[in-house]
C-alpha cells in the first residue's frame, strides 16, 4: 500500500507500506489514506511527492523573507494598568497577532507567536513568533498604559 496521508504510527505521505489484508480494506481504503502499490501508483505518489517538495520549499522561503521583515518590526499594544505600571491583564498572543496586522503583516495564527515570559508590565518585551518549521523570528513589542 502507498499512503496518501500520515498515519500514526504507519508512516507518512507517500510511504510504501505492507500491511495485513483486512487492515488495508476495513481501515485504509475506506478512509482514503492508502492507495494499492501498482506501477500507476507509484507514478502518481512520485509526481505528487516532487509537487510537495517544491511547495515546501517555496514555502520556507517565502517564510525566510517574512521572518527578516518580522525581525525588525516593533509593535505596540495598549492595555489598562494602574500607576506602577502593572497590567491588569498579560498581554495575550491574539493581541500580538492584531498588533501585527494593525502593522501591515499578514494574519498570523496566534499559535505560532510564542511568549517565553508573561507580559504584565508596561515597557519593550520581545517575543518570538515562528514562521515556520525551524524559521523563526524575534519580535519587539511595547506595552503602554492605556490612558
């Protein structure tokens, strides 16, 4: 069998696998996660794997050049706080990501902005934001006191 999908502890996209009989047909067929190994087959999972190699690698350098335009970005964000400077609330990973976009960035998802240390004071804190898989940039973001 040809996967067409990950599966857990079988294998990834496009592996070729062997596996018992009624496995393949109760579970892999029916699910669409698995191709039978013939000549045709094996034609189309290796067209299919080089289209996803390139997309990969567009995709890491679109994030490269993303990650040197992030590297150098400031962003501010505003939050009430009382006369020491301590926020009321952190400051959360949504509103990073609204900062950015108020910023001309593209929308990132806020799972990939990564605060190391709870921001609850107001002042410069840096704060990673990962592009993509081992691309990764350093973000600057100021907290003011909202008046």
């Amino acid at each position: 069998m040809i996967l067409k999908k990950y599966v857990p502890n079988l294998g990834n996209e496009g592996d070729m696998v062997t596996v018992k009989e009624g496995y393949a047909r109760n579970y892999l067929l029916p699910r669409k996660l698995a191709v039978p190994a013939g000549e045709g087959a094996l034609k189309v999972v290796a067209q299919e794997k080089r289209g996803r190699e390139a997309r990969i690698l567009k995709e890491q350098t679109d994030a490269r050049v993303l990650a040197e335009k992030v590297s150098g970005a400031n962003v501010t964000v505003t939050k009430r706080a009382d006369e020491d400077g301590t926020l009321y609330g952190a400051v959360t990973t949504a509103e990073i990501v609204h900062a950015l976009l108020g910023a001309g960035f593209p929308k990132f998802n806020p799972d990939s902005v990564h605060i190391h240390v709870p921001i609850k004071k107001v002042g410069d804190h840096a704060v990673e934001v990962v592009l993509a898989k081992g691309i990764a940039a350093q973000l600057k973001v100021a907290v003011q006191a909202a008046v």
